[in-house]
C-alpha cells in the first residue's frame, strides 16, 4: 500500500514524499495516523542524525503519535479494526536482567518505535504488546498524543517523591520543562521556573502555574533568586535540569539545600563531562537524581492523567499544520519559535 510520508535521509535532509507501507504481520496492527507532535528528540535528530532511533537511511520519523487501527495481524488480542489507539514509543522485552527488576526503562532489548510524521505506521509486537493503550471516545487525539512524552515526566516526578509545600525549581522550559512545573504544582509544590524563551516563560504561568518565572535573559547569575524563593532562604528541596548541557548541570548544584535534590532529567550528549563540588555531594547531603525514559505503567498513567484531571496539555500546541509542512514545523521549534508543533497527516 501507499502512503504520503516523512522520511529521513541525512542529518537537515528530510523528504516528504510517497512511500510503501506493508500488511502488519503477526502481532503487529497498522494505524492510520490522525495526529503526530514534534518533540525535542526530533528536532535533534532532524540537526544530527540518532544512533539509536535512526539505525539505516532512510528512516521513518516522529514517534509520538495516535490515530484509528486499520489492519490487524495475527495472533492480536484485544484491539480491532476501528479501536482508537495511542503508542509509545517503546516497549520493554519483560525478560532480560533489568526487566527482571522491575527497570522496564532499563531494558537491554529496549524496541524503539519511529515513522509518526506518516500517514500510516505499523505497530511492533513488543509495543502492542505493552504500550499500546486504547483512548477513551471523549477523548481528542490531539490530546491523547502527548501521553508519551508525558510519561517521560510522570516517571521524573514519582522518583522526586515531592511533598506538599516543598520548592521545586525547573531549569529549562521546553515542553518537558513546562510539564515538570505542572506536574510539580499538581502534587502541591511551591514552583520557581527558569528559561530564556518568551513564549515557554508565557506558557510556564498559563499551562503550568508556575509561582515564579524567571527569564534567564535578565540574569547572568540566577542563584540568590533561587535561594531567595526556597524556604528560610536556605536552597530549594528540589532542582530540575531539564536542558541537557553540561554547564546546567554544574549549576544545579548551587539551587538547592542541605538535603536537597538535583534531578539532572536533561541527557547531555554522550561523553559529556561535569565536575562536582564532592563537599556539596558528601557533607551536604545533596542527592542526585537521574530519571531516564518511561515504562509501561507511567506511560498509563499519563494517558489517566490527561484524562482523568483532564491535564490542558493541548495549551502546549502552537499550531496545526499538515503532513508536508513537517520540516518547517521542525525548523520552527529548533529555533524557538514553537513548544509544540501538531502535524495532521490527513489535512
């Protein structure tokens, strides 16, 4: 069968252009893609090309998506022709050492999933499997597809294990760090949130009623405003990384309390370097805390949380555009001009 698609051939070089697509085979089931987002992800592997999701050329692209199954495979139990559905990106093998211990996110066989900037896209086993979740009627699409990056946040905020009234700051606010300030407000923190971006400074008041906004613009150095916001004045309980440079890194460090939490979310590109002040880690009791990924459970609880406390994560959408314009859509949010960016394969 054909179908109209994004592909990626090298690093800045995507194609739009018609593709084949095969019958799913068994337990497999092929979607028709009704809403797709960009994601920072994306947008890095649009820049540089990805190791890990990107393994030949070319590539389908995008990953976070949802839409109506089409085709059913053999052996599939529980979804039909007509469900409404949303996938993750991933699903876990349940078998190897980490799975074994409940780090699902940790998976040795870990099965990445990309091709959402498309007008169709087969579904992995492992993923139908584990992550491939119905969406309740009530339900748009457009809303439902923000489940998996959100789970990514939902598994960040249950390892903080945050209590009412504590300070949480957030440093970097692209979508990720607009959905930790929510998420942090929603367990009932205190929440200073930092960025450079207008548009995402805007969002981090109106999507994540944040308790401060601080445009890091104005602000060569930041850390008497972080102080100055935390408890006696004593340092934050709890500072998110949420950009993925190393230097970020260093500076959480000067956030928080004795006690507190550095919960480095950010991945820095692969042999990075930082360096530590050992007093801080060792007599000051500062906790490090690194998040990566999701599971099968937080990416359900994300789908919950959307739709049960009806999370506005659809304020996050900049605008709608169709399948063919993916590229200016990526162009604008690498720079800046977009959080989310909605891709309608259909229109």
């Amino acid at each position: 069968m054909k179908m109209k698609a994004v592909q990626f051939y090298s690093p800045l070089n995507i194609k739009y252009e018609e593709t084949q697509i095969n019958d799913p085979r068994e337990g497999e089931v092929q979607v028709k893609i009704i809403a797709a987002l960009t994601c920072g992800t994306d947008v890095k592997t649009y820049r540089r090309g990805h190791p890990v999701l990107i393994k030949k050329t070319p590539s389908g692209f995008g990953h976070e998506f949802s839409g109506i199954i089409t085709k059913v495979g053999e052996n599939v139990y529980g979804f039909k022709e007509g469900d409404r559905v949303v996938a993750a990106n991933s699903a876990p093998c349940a078998e190897c050492f980490f799975c074994r211990r409940g780090e699902y996110n940790l998976c040795e066989n870990l099965e990445f999933l990309n091709g959402a900037y498309a007008q169709y896209i087969n579904i992995p086993q492992a993923i139908v499997k584990r992550n491939l979740l119905h969406i309740p009627d009530d339900l748009t699409f457009e809303r439902a597809t923000f489940a998996e990056p959100l789970a990514n946040v939902v598994h960040g905020i249950d390892k903080m294990q945050i209590v009412s009234g504590q300070s949480v700051g957030v440093i970097g606010l692209g979508p990720i760090g607009l959905m930790f300030v929510k998420l942090a407000k929603l367990k009932g923190a205190r929440v200073i949130a930092a960025g450079r971006n207008p548009i995402k400074l805007k969002l981090a008041k109106e999507f994540g009623d944040a308790d401060e906004v601080i445009d890091l613009n104005k602000y060569k150095n930041p850390d008497k405003i972080f102080i100055d916001f935390s408890d006696e004045k004593k340092g934050l309980d709890f500072a998110v990384e949420c950009v993925g440079l190393p230097e970020i890194w260093e500076s959480m460090f000067n956030y928080v309390r004795k006690g507190g939490t550095v919960n480095l979310f950010g991945g820095c590109k692969s042999g990075s370097t930082v360096n530590f002040d050992t007093k801080r880690i060792h007599y000051d009791e500062v906790k490090i805390l690194s998040v990566f990924h999701h599971t099968p459970f937080y990416f359900r609880e994300a789908l919950r949380l959307i739709y049960e406390e009806n999370l506005p994560v659809e304020k996050l959408i900049t605008e709608s555009v169709p399948l063919e314009k993916t590229q200016e859509a990526l162009t604008k949010q690498m720079n800046g001009e977009a959080v989310k960016i909605l891709i309608k394969p259909w229109e």
